[in-house]
C-alpha cells in the first residue's frame, strides 16, 4: 500500500522500537533521496518527542567493503541519539533487536560548532577528541535488504553504538590496523584508511552535507566515519571486541 511520508516514517519508527521488520518501502512507494530523508527527519522527531536526544551523526557506505557487501554504492548519513549509546563493555539485549550487525568504526567527538563545508586541512581544528568505535546496525527491512532510499529512510540502520576510550585530537586516525574479533576468534580485520582513504575525509563529508541541509554540527556530537570492513550478525551470548592500533579496545557483549 502507498503510504505518505509520515506513515512511512511512523512504520520504520514503530518497527525499530518493536523490533519487527518490515517490507522495503521502495516495493510499494517511490521515495527520492530528498523525500528519503524527509522520512529520516520525521522518524527521528518521534524518538524526540519520546524523549531521546541528538548526540551525533553517522555516515555510511564509506568503504569499498561496506558499499560490495550491501550493493548500495553511495554516501549515506543518519543521526544518533543518546539511547543509542552503549558504554565500552556494556550489554547489548539481541530481543530488542531485528537481525543486528556489528562493524568497526571511527569515532570522532567534536570540539567546536561546525555550520559551514571544511576542507581536510580545517577539520583537525573542530575535533575534541577521537576513538575507536563498534557500530551496530540493525535494518528495519526483512531479509537486510534495502535500496538506497530505503536504507536513507531508515535512518542508515543506525541502532546502537559503542565508544573506546577517547583520544587527543592529535592522535592518528589514518593507517590504523583494526581487528575485531567475536569469542576470541578473528571476525575481521582491516586498516581504517579504508574509510574514504582516511577517516577525516568523513568529517570533511559530513560538514559539507549538513552544510547544505542547514544544520549545524554542535560542540559534544560524536561522528562515526563509517565502518572499515564488512558488518557481521550477532547473536546472544557473543562477546565482541575491537582492537585499533593506538587507540585501544572496544567491548560488548550480547546476552
Ligand atoms: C547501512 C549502514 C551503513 C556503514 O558504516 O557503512 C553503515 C547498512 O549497512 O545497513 O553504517
Ligand atoms: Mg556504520
């Protein structure tokens, strides 16, 4: 059935906080891109008006692993909100969730009001400070299955996130061996330059997006680069852990 922009962004929202998936809109209703995040902001109102909080934004598809593993082959970016934050070797409760996904990332957290595009050589000046991160992903579609309106409407499949220990502004981001690995045993491994050849071109990105779209970036939000290797399915009882060389652990486990 062909359903509005608020009913669309009522029955993504509804699906993530009942943890039921639902058909891919693009199989009923033609969203563009701009109408796509239209259904973003308006799925995002709700969590607000139940009280969650903005506390950052995301990007996807910013590596080559992530763009062949979902066939999507485009920049992609969603909001975080402060439920969705995990402590570093906090809980993740998998009934809660759809079908979720874990991938390592790169945090940053940022230092001053960011309202305008930044080139590469600016960007160092607005960051606080940086981290290793794990993202979960959870797709409101059956199956994980989306187009790239789909996965936009869906604010980016943005679930949860989990934080290392955060670093001075100053240390490396680019050229960090990753390792994340799931009950002691290798899951993937990667190299954070595969993030858009370095993780910074993300901020670079995003200011330049939120620019355009009128809003500003404010002192506090953390940014997740996106991830740096394909995401991989959890299941209760899994214990995770992210290694990245100079920047430390990040651990979860799923009961
Ligand atoms: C969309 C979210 C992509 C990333 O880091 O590339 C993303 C998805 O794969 O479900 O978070
Ligand atoms: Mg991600």
């Amino acid at each position: 059935m062909k359903q509005s922009i608020q009913e669309i962004a009522n029955t993504l929202d509804h699906a993530a906080q009942h943890a039921s998936s639902v058909e891919q809109i693009s199989k009923t209703t033609q969203l563009d891109l701009k109408a796509a995040y239209e259904v973003q902001a308006l799925s995002l109102k709700n969590r607000h008006q139940r009280g969650e909080k903005l506390s950052g934004f995301k990007l996807g598809f910013t590596s080559r692993a992530k763009m062949e593993q979902m066939g999507v082959h485009d920049l992609i970016w969603g909001r975080l909100t402060d439920k969705m934050h995990i402590e570093n070797g906090g809980t993740l409760i998998r009934k809660n969730y759809i079908h979720p996904r874990v991938e390592p990332e790169i945090a940053f957290k940022i230092g001053k009001r960011i309202d305008k595009a930044l080139s590469l050589d600016e960007v160092a000046g607005y960051i606080d400070s940086v981290a290793g991160a794990l993202e979960i992903i959870d797709s409101r579609y059956e199956n994980f299955k989306f187009s790239l309106e789909d996965v936009i409407a869906d604010n980016c499949s943005s679930t949860a996130y989990i934080i290392g220990e955060w670093h001075a502004a100053d240390t490396p981001v680019n050229n960090v061996n990753l390792q994340m690995n799931i009950n002691g045993e290798e899951s993937q491994t990667g190299n954070s330059n595969a993030i858009l050849g370095n993780p910074l071109e993300s901020l670079v990105e995003i200011s330049r997006i939120l620019a355009e779209y009128g809003e500003a970036i404010e002192p506090g939000a953390v940014i997740l680069a996106g991830a740096a290797t394909s995401a991989v399915y959890i299941n209760a009882g899994d214990k995770i852990e992210g290694t990245f060389d100079g920047l430390g652990k990040v651990n979860l486990l799923v009961d």
